[in-house]
C-alpha cells in the first residue's frame, strides 16, 4: 500500500490532472484527488495524493511543501487516518 498525502491551499484551478503531474516529478503517482463541493462541483480547496512508495512520498513533501503551484503556496503533509 502506498503513502497518502495532504495537499491544502490549492488553487480552485488546480484539478485532478494538474496535482498529479504536480506530483508525478517526485515519484510514482497512485492516485491524485481534488475534493469538491458535492452541490457545486467547484474546489474545496485541497486534496489527497497517493504514492507508491514511501521514500517517493517524503521527497515529494520536502520537494512540494511551501512551494508555488498555480500562483499559490501549497501545503504539502503526510494525510492523517480517519478515525
């Protein structure tokens, strides 16, 4: 099972596509979801990315965490378990 990452203070821009590729320079990329707003399909804001290994999820933290995308600064952090 692979590492599972926050992604706050996106961009309402930013969707799947562009966070994966944001992404996928740092390692392999299981997944990559902006989460909406169910009644308006717009961002919330945020979203999860799932890597494939661990180390690729750390260097993608240290890599991504504070940096530029789409004109915001993201916040980039291991994603707490639910529960």
């Amino acid at each position: 099972m692979g590492t599972k990452l926050f992604v706050g203070s996106l961009p309402w821009s930013v969707n799947d596509d562009t966070l994966k590729a944001a992404f996928e320079a740092h390692g392999k990329v299981v997944s990559a979801k902006v989460i909406t707003d169910r009644q308006s399909g717009r961002s919330k804001g945020y979203g999860f990315v799932e890597m494939a290994e661990e180390s690729d999820a750390n260097n993608a933290i240290q890599a991504l965490n504070g940096k530029d995308l789409s004109g915001r600064n993201i916040v980039v952090s291991e994603a707490k378990s639910k529960g």
